[in-house]
C-alpha cells in the first residue's frame, strides 16, 4: 500500500518530475512550446489564407501532397543522420527551414508564394519533429516516456496552444476590425510575421542551449558507410510489430494530410464559423491537452499505451461525426475540444513507436515511419483537394473514419502493449 502511495505521488508531482530530467529534454519543451505557440495563431487562418488568394482546394492538396512526398524521400536519410551524429544539426535545419515558410507567407504577393510558405512549413515540421521526437526517446526512460512527452503537450504546448489562437482572433477582430469570417487576406498576413519572429528566437535557444553531444553514434560505428533506404526496409522487416506498426503509421499521418488543412475551412465555409469561433475552436483543442494531456500520460505509463490511445482514437472519431452532423456552430467549441485527444494520441502514440526497436536504432526508425507516413500521407493530401472541390468536403472525414475503424484499430488490438514489451535485439543486429 504504502508502495502504491508513494508511486500515485511521484506520478503527480510535476514539479518533481521535471527537475529529474535531462536538460537537452527541458530545452525541446520549451522550443516546441514556441512553436506550438505560433503554429496555433495561424491555424485557424492558414488554409483559409491561400483560398482567399485565390488558390483551390485542390491547388492546396497539390502543394501539401507535394510537401509530404519530399518529406517521405528525406526521412530515412534524416533517420540514418540523426543515429550517426546527433539530432541538433538537423534541428536546427528544421527550424531554418520553418523560417523560410513562415517569411513566404508573410510577404507572398501570390498565392502561389503563399503555397511555397506552405510547402517550407511542412518541409521544416519533419526536419525539426524527426530531431525532436529523437530528443525525447533518447532523453526519457520508458516508464516515464508517455508522461515526459505529454508535460510538453501539457504545460508547454497545451497552454501557448490556448494563448496563440485566442491572440490571434482578438488580433484579427480589433485590430484588423475583421467582421465575422476573415475575407480579405492582407488582415490575416500580419500573423505570419508575429510567427516567424518567435520562430527566429526558439533558433537561438537551440543555438546557444541544447546541449545533445552524448547523443548519436561513436567510433567506428559513426563511419559506418549504410544504405538509408534499405536500413528502413529491413527494420520493417525485422519484426513482425514493426511491419504491423507501418500500417498504424500510415492511418497517423492521415489527419495531417486530409483533415488539419481542412477542418477549419469546412468549419468557416460550410458550417458559417466566424472569426472568433474559430480561434475558440483551436483554443478548446488546445485547452483539452491542458486538462488531460498530463494525466492520460500517466494513465499510459501506469496501465499501458494501447488503451489510452485507443480511447483518444474514439474520442477524435466522435469530434468528426459531431462537426458532420451539427447545424450549431457553438458546438463546434465541444468539436475543438475533443479534436485535442488526437494530438494527445499523436503522442502516445510516439511513445508506443520508440518501444518498438532498440534505442540504437531510434533514428533509423523514426526515418523508416516517415518514410512509409509521408508517402501515404501524400497520396490523400492530393486526394483531398479533389475530394473537397469535387465530390464534397464531409468525404474527407469519412474515409478517414473508415481508415480508422477498419485498419488502425484491429491492428492496434493485436500489437503487444509496449509498456511491457522487450525487444529482442537479435532481431535488429544486422543494422549494427
């Protein structure tokens, strides 16, 4: 008993928690707070942006699928880098790379400028996420792993992810003096400089802080000559699980292709959201991740990952059928709310791929599921355009629900719970 009181107060001593840990993990906390910060101001706006520039909802899928498909190519060759030399390097890349996109949007006389800011942020997201992800397996014990990377979803990502929303729709409504849904795009470009000034700060931190020179590979085994391709091919290959998990991957990245580019916009265009609801939905989502996201964490490190993700999954299938079915738009306030489970199973969901392979292979890993994530990814970012313009925006939701039920779930049952899971290394030394 007095083992269990002891555990329960450990679990929820934050504070604690966070002083115990490596300074190279605090230091991704904050840098992923900054740009969470930012990524939520203009979320709400974003694709709303370049449509009113003049691009198509298909024009949008194009340049996403585009993104995405480079990322795809990039990934186990990120992958391979980050095992031999340690994630900063690439990181700071990342960030660079985000700059870049954040500067096209904000001065973009076109919308096809604004598309290329579009293409650079996801190009930056998977150079800085590959980095970060790699940060976070290698800095945090698996028993503490879920937990660790939903303090930042929490405290870091969860509360600037409320703030950055809410600043951006009082922004727009009394500075801009934009009236319901925002119909000139020259009131929206201003965020994007707000955007690319934090992001040019979070690079200093990095510069100047993180601090990851144990990490990455020594000796002999950093000249190592490897083929990154085929180093992806063979972990998927080397597990059972981990073939298993590159479905699981597939259905994850999904949302980031057909549903977040869009879910906004179907909110303004056919639910008649405006400016502030809007901003109140992304601001709910984030608020989510404030209440719950710490304590899911502990609910996967206590009882296990498969079913607190599973739980997340529902909840985000729920949010879509809600935003389907209702004629109320101030219930898109409870749909923001539970779209913040998917970004707490985004998460746990990390968690569960780290404990798939041996931490030596982490970076490889991580390239292989971009890899296979972004190519797949790609193809319903294309597809998405053409759905939305052509057969109907709900279809978006649809498929992916159908995605979910169908192929993510069932193969989630049969995975082992890799809370637990010890992996046989034999497997794997053939990538040594």
């Amino acid at each position: 008993m007095a083992n269990n009181v002891k555990e329960k107060k450990n679990d929820l001593d934050v504070i604690g928690f966070w002083k115990a840990q490596q300074s190279a993990w605090k230091i991704t906390v904050y840098r992923t707070s900054m740009e969470r910060l930012v990524y939520k101001a203009v979320l709400p706006y974003l694709t709303l942006y370049i449509v009113l520039m003049g691009a198509t909802k298909t024009q949008i899928g194009t340049v996403t699928s585009l993104g995405t498909l480079v990322a795809a190519v990039m990934a186990p060759f990120l992958g391979s880098y980050i095992d031999k030399n340690g994630p900063k390097k690439m990181y700071l890349l990342g960030i660079s790379v985000l700059m870049g996109g954040y500067l096209a949007l904000w001065q973009a006389p076109v919308w096809q400028v604004a598309a290329l800011g579009m293409f650079l942020h996801t190009m930056g997201a998977t150079l800085g996420g590959q980095s970060c992800a790699n940060i976070c397996g290698n800095c945090l014990e698996s028993c503490d792993r879920a937990k660790g990377m939903l303090v930042c979803e929490t405290f870091a990502a969860g509360v600037l992810g409320m703030i950055g929303p809410a600043f951006a729709g009082w922004y727009l409504v009394n500075i801009m003096g934009v009236v319901g849904t925002p119909s000139d795009p020259l009131t929206i470009k201003p965020l994007f400089f707000f955007c690319l000034v934090i992001t040019f700060l979070s690079l200093l931190m990095i510069i100047f802080k993180l601090d990851v020179s144990h990490l990455g590979a020594k000796g002999e085994a950093k000249k190592a000559k490897r083929n990154p391709v085929k180093d992806a091919f063979s972990m998927m290959r080397a597990d059972k699980n981990c073939m298993k998990w590159m479905v699981m991957t597939s259905v994850n990245r999904i949302p980031m292709a057909m549903i977040v580019p869009y879910l906004q916009l179907y909110a303004a265009e056919v639910k008649g959201a405006t400016t502030a609801e809007l901003a109140a939905m992304t601001t709910a989502t984030a608020l989510t991740s404030v209440v719950c996201g710490y304590f899911f964490g502990i609910l996967a490190d206590k009882y296990g990952r498969k079913k607190t993700l599973a739980f997340t999954l529902v909840a985000y299938i729920a949010a879509l059928v809600l935003l389907m079915t209702t004629t109320n738009t101030k219930m898109l306030i409870l749909v923001g709310l539970l779209v913040g489970f998917q970004e707490i199973g985004m998460v746990i969901n990390g968690s569960m791929q780290h404990e798939l392979v041996p931490a030596w292979a982490r970076g490889r890993w991580s390239g292989a599921n971009g890899m296979v994530g972004s190519l797949v990814a790609s193809v319903f970012a294309f597809a998405a355009g053409i759905i939305y313009d052509s057969v109907g925006p709900k279809w978006l939701f649809i498929i992916y629900i159908c995605a979910e039920i169908f192929l993510r779930l069932p193969i989630l049952y049969t995975l082992p719970e890799t809370l637990t899971y010890k992996v046989d290394e034999s497997k794997f030394e053939h990538l040594l």
